[in-house]
C-alpha cells in the first residue's frame, strides 16, 4: 500500500512538473519544474528497484542538464518568451491527447499489476565494483578525455575573449 501511495505521488510530481513546464512563461521557472519532473522520474525508478537509474537520473538530467539550462538561461538574461503563444491548432492537439491518454489508460487497465516485484539485475554496488576493478582503465581513460576537454573548452574561451 505505501508503494502504490508512493507511485502515486512520484507520478503526480512527474506530471505536474511537466504541466509546469509547458505552461509557465517564465523561462526559469520552466527550467524549475523540468526539475521537479525528472525527480519524480527518478522516483518511479527508485520504487522500481532501479537504484542506479534513480541515481543517474538525479546526477546527470536533475543536476547537470538543469544546471547547463539555468546557466544558459542566465547567460543569455531571457526572463520571458516575447513570441506569440496563438496557436489555432490547439482543438487537434487536446483531442490527440485525449485519445493518447485513452490507449494508454486501455493498455494498462487490460494488463493489470503484476503480484510484486523482485530486484533482478545487479544493483549499485555491483555496478561500482565492476566499474572501479574490471573497468578502471576505460573508467579513467574517459575521465582523462572530459578533462582535456573541460581544458580546451576553457583555452577556446579564453581566446575568444581578447579579440
């Protein structure tokens, strides 16, 4: 019963985020819900026994890819979209939708809920054992590359600068 009730609010986190993310006009505040949205997706993971996704999720899309978007944001100082939000396609896009949930709802009514679920697969530790023994050399190798390139990136726009 807690994990229905917290698939339920990891879900409702995942869709109001995304909610959020289409309906704000505030460009930050988009970037925020994003966010919001990608931790409950990270959630869902977690109630699914997938602890290394959930730990992806949060690592790679919750921090860096929010992280890139608000500096990018920062950087570019756009606070709201100018543009015109008139879209006279608007009626095919709910009924699509509507439709879209339907089939969804359909194919997850007819399935049903499987009796429980079981870890399968390694899990975290395994994963980092693997990662830091049989792996070390491409594991350092691919950091070694990041590092060169976090350097070029920094030289090339440094360069720019004194032109």
């Amino acid at each position: 019963m807690t994990s229905l009730v917290l698939f339920y609010l990891a879900g409702t986190l995942t869709l109001g985020g995304a909610v959020g993310v289409v309906g704000t006009r505030n460009i930050v505040h988009a970037a925020l819900f994003l966010l919001a949205s990608l931790m409950g997706v990270a959630g869902i993971y977690l109630l699914v026994f997938a602890e290394f996704l959930a730990l992806v999720q949060v690592l790679i899309y919750g921090g860096a890819i929010v992280i890139v978007v608000l500096f990018a944001l920062m950087l570019t100082r756009l606070q709201e979209f100018r543009g015109s939000m008139e879209n006279r396609q608007w009626p095919v896009a709910v009924v699509a939708a509507v439709v879209l949930f339907g089939v969804i709802a359909a194919a997850i009514v007819r399935t049903g809920t499987p009796a429980g679920l079981e870890r399968q697969g390694p899990g975290v530790q395994d994963i980092g054992t693997a990662l830091f023994t049989q792996w070390a050399i491409p594991f350092e190798v691919a950091s070694v590359l990041l590092l060169v390139a976090l350097i070029g990136a920094i030289v090339i726009a440094r360069a720019g600068g004194r032109d």
